[in-house]
C-alpha cells in the first residue's frame, strides 16, 4: 500500500499526468481508522476493487474518469457510501467519517 507522510498520502513515483488518482482516510470521532476497507463501486454499483486502509486510516485507488462510489466497511460501524468523481491528471481527495 501506500506510504504515509505528514500532510497525507505520498505520491511519489505516480505520474499524474497518466492517472486518475481516488486517495484519502477513514476517521472516527478525527481519528484514523486502520481497520477498515474501503470499495470501490463503478456508476452501476458493480464492485471494482477493495483495499483495506493503512493504520493512518489513508487508501488510494487509481480508476479510470468518471463517477465512482466508495463504500467503506468497518466494525461497529455503519456502511457509509460516497460520491467521488475521478479524472487523469487529478486526485479526488475524500475524508470518510464513520
């Protein structure tokens, strides 16, 4: 997964110019969640891909343009689904409370 550096997720190595970049943390009461996952829905609702988060709570996806969801699974915690739209050559940056 992806490294954690103060100020987020590091994207070192990543050309942003090639990708669409779906990145961002999973927090409870402001604080990092490392025990949940995060899914990546595609506009129909078909699942995509899955990763589970760091223990800072940070995940990333690289997707295609478009309208995403991302459902996060978490324990003692509701499913919570969200709205993001990605794009080449830009990062949707998504801070998730459960």
């Amino acid at each position: 997964m992806c490294g954690a550096v103060e100020g987020g997720v590091s994207l070192a190595g990543v050309n942003l110019a090639k990708e669409a970049v779906i990145q961002g943390r999973v927090l409870r009461g402001g604080e990092p969640v490392g025990t949940a996952y995060v899914r990546l829905l595609d506009r129909t609702g078909e699942f995509t891909a899955e990763v589970p988060t760091s223990p800072e709570g940070e995940f990333r996806f690289f997707a295609a343009d478009g309208a995403w969801t991302l459902r996060t699974l978490a324990p003692q915690a509701d499913v919570v689904d969200t709205p993001v739209t990605a794009a080449v050559g830009t990062i949707a940056e998504v801070t998730i409370s459960i």
